[in-house]
C-alpha cells in the first residue's frame, strides 16, 4: 500500500509486551497507516511512552481501558493529516471526530 491514509482496525488481542508493541508500530510503518483503532488492548493504562511504541511518535490518541479481560481501545491519528474534536470515552466504547487537515 501506498496510500498516507490508510485506516486500520485491528484486534491485537494484548499489547502487554513489548514485542507486539514492535509488531502492531511496524504494520502501521509499513502500510503507512494515518488512523488506527487497535481493540481488546488489555491495557489498564497507556502513556506517551507505550503509546509512542505502539503507534510512533508522530500519533495523538485517546485510550478506553480495561474494564475486564478482553477490552481496552486504543485509537491514534496522525496529527499531522488530522485533528481530532467531540472525543466521547464509554466504559467499552470510543467516539472521535477526526478531520483531515
């Protein structure tokens, strides 16, 4: 793929450890990915530290965390293409406004 906006919903089924950190940032590098939704994170917390990780260092997010075993959003865009405004967090739901810039 070629594209600079390619949009990508992933169930990563765990972003724990560090080597699928390493393996969810080099898809998203790959593809060049400019929005990103990973599910089921199982993630109670997320810094710019894992954030930057998970998606590189040119992402913004907004994150849901775990409520039980199998939940945690994680959504990034890059804020270079596109602004984010009416973020709504749900206990198991993320909304997003995003627009290209």
């Amino acid at each position: 793929m070629t594209s600079t906006n390619s949009c990508f919903l992933w169930n990563v089924r765990g972003l724990n450890g560090r080597v699928r950190r390493d393996i969810v940032r080099e898809f998203l590098v790959q593809h060049r990915a400019s929005v990103v939704c990973l599910q089921e994170t199982k993630l109670s917390a997320v810094c710019n530290t894992l954030a930057n990780e998970t998606l590189g260092s040119l992402f913004d997010y907004v994150f849901v965390p775990v409520v039980s075993v199998s939940d945690g959003i994680l959504l990034g865009w890059h804020r270079e293409l596109w602004t984010s405004s009416q973020v709504i967090q749900g206990c198991f739901s993320l909304i997003a406004k995003l627009a290209g810039q």
